[in-house]
C-alpha cells in the first residue's frame, strides 16, 4: 500500500489521453505529447497497436505511456477509461483522434463514432476537468465545403447527439440523403464543431478548454479524388499534408501556450479550402447562410460530399 506521500505524488501526476493510438494520426499525436504530460494513456480499438505504440514510447522516449484497450463507443469502457486516469494523477491533455472513413463504414456507424462517441467521452471526461485541463477533438474540413444550413428542427437534433437512437432521429430531420456515406461524415463534422463550441463554455466554468482541429488531405487518407476541379485544387496545395504536421498543431493547442484557446476549430488543411473557393469562384467556402429545408440541405451536402470531401478526406 502507498504511503499518504507516495499517494500525493502519484495524484500530482499529469496524465495525458490519446484515443486512436494505434495508428496513424493518434500515434502521432501520442509523439507529440510526450514533452506535455508525465504519463500517457494510449487508447485503442486495436490492444496490440495501442500496446506497440506505447513500447516505442517508452523504449524511446523514456516516457511512462500505458495502453488501454478502448471502444470510445462503449459506455462502460469509457468508465474504465475515467477510473482509470483517476486511478493515475490529474488529467491534463486528451487528443481524441478516433475516427472512421466513409470509405469502410455505413452511415449509422459514421454518425456513432465521429459524433455521438466524441461526445460520450466529453461527458464522461468531463467531472475530471479542472482549470488547465485541455481537449482536442480531430474534426474534418468537409463542413467547410457544405452543407447548407439546416433548419431549426434537424438543427435540434444535430445538437444532442447523446438522445436515444440519434443516427434515426438525425435521419427523420434530413431525409434519405445521410445515408451516403460521405454525407453522413459531413454532418458529424458539423455537429462535432458545433459541439465543441458548446462544451467550450460548460469546461470553461471551471478553467478547462476544448477546441477541435479540422484537417485536409494528409497523408494516412485512404481516399483520394482525381476530378480535374480536385486536380487544380492539388496544383495549388502542391502535397498532402503529414501526420506528424497535424499533430504538432494538436500538441500546441493542449499546451498552456495555447492556455486562450477555447470552442474554435482550427483549419489545418495546407490550403485546400482556399483552393476550393478559388476553383468554384464563389469566394466562400461554406454556402451563404440561408436557412433552407433539411431535405434540400441534405441533398446539397450529399452532392457536395460526393465531390469534395472524399478527396480530401475531412
């Protein structure tokens, strides 16, 4: 059994959580936060990736870095995961980079992961805030591309991700449409940006901040479009971005360099949205802010998504 002191240093620990530390973006973001944290929590769907990760921190960074096998979907692991930063010190950093492609998953299951779980694992993380504590979620630039603003009815529901059967109710207020794929993942990104911006002013009662960052084309995407609109849009961003670059933006806004950054979304793209206004000559990335039916907004944003966001994949 700890000593009271010995029990004093290990609460006094700051703990840092990464979910999607297995692969990709999340391992680099878990790169990226050894300097910030004393202890790190890598969360994976994957136990052996996330476990492979922490080794190599560990082996190379000389960090204390621990895997935990996590389902951010899944209620009851998200009260493992919150027993168990408890159990570690003070939660300082998360990076919640635990997404999924509209290339390899339905609908329903976009909505889940990429907003309704982000938003479970706020609420759960949420009683451990305190003043200094910092969330980023990773978001996508597809918002930025469409849709049209929905109406006050799908926008309540867009809004409580957390209600019973959201993926349905979401589906009554738009219509069809967001059974695409890449519609649906347009959407999520939506509600998780107008989440964050929510959950900015309950974390900032207590001195915690939350911001997301949207990212363009990097280079883990799967997805890559050839249109020749997307090829002048190439021609001006010249490269896909790097996991390591988006990490490093992550890092920065959960450091206390960042400490006056709250509710924003941070557009990480190299460009790209720019070069989509140019290439449309509309000037403007997201359409003009009309309130107009939520089936023609999902139609819109279906179209939009279909041509856009999958190649850059947001």
């Amino acid at each position: 059994m700890n000593s009271p002191t010995e029990q004093s240093a290990l609460h006094s620990k700051t703990v840092g959580v990464v979910t999607g530390a297995g692969y990709g973006l999340g391992a680099a973001c878990a790169r990226q936060l050894v300097d910030h944290v004393e202890t790190l929590l890598l969360t994976d769907r994957d136990p052996h990736a996330a476990a492979a990760v922490a080794r190599e921190l560990v082996n190379d960074a000389g960090v204390d870095a621990e895997p935990f096998s996590l389902d951010v979907t899944d209620r009851k692991g998200l009260a493992r995961l919150v027993a168990r930063i408890g159990d570690m010190g003070t939660l300082r950093a998360v990076a919640h980079a635990d997404a999924c492609s509209p290339t390899s998953a339905d609908w329903q299951e976009i909505l889940t992961v990429d907003l309704v779980a982000p938003a479970r694992l706020a609420d759960a993380l949420r009683p451990l805030a305190d003043n200094g504590t910092a969330m980023v979620v990773l978001a996508g630039m597809s918002p930025m591309l469409g849709p049209d603003t929905p109406d006050a009815a799908a926008q309540a529901v867009l809004d409580d991700p957390l209600a019973q059967q959201f993926p349905h109710r979401l589906r009554e207020a738009l219509g069809p449409g967001i059974e695409d794929p890449a519609a649906a993942r347009t959407w999520a990104k939506l509600g998780l940006e107008r989440f964050v911006r929510r959950e900015s002013v309950r974390l900032g009662s207590v001195g915690a901040r939350i911001c997301s960052v949207s990212t363009g084309n990097i280079d883990s995407s799967p997805v890559r479009s050839e249109t020749a609109e997307h090829s002048r849009i190439d021609r001006i961003v010249q490269r896909r971005g790097h996991d390591a670059e988006i990490a490093a933006v992550v890092a920065f806004v959960l450091s206390e360099q960042a400490s006056f950054l709250n509710g924003i979304d941070l557009l990480v793209d190299g460009g790209a949205s720019a070069a989509a206004r140019a290439a449309d000559g509309s000037g403007t990335a997201r359409a003009a802010a009309t309130v107009v039916p939520a089936n023609r907004a999902t139609a819109a944003c279906t179209t939009c998504a279909a041509s856009q966001v999958s190649a850059f994949s947001a």
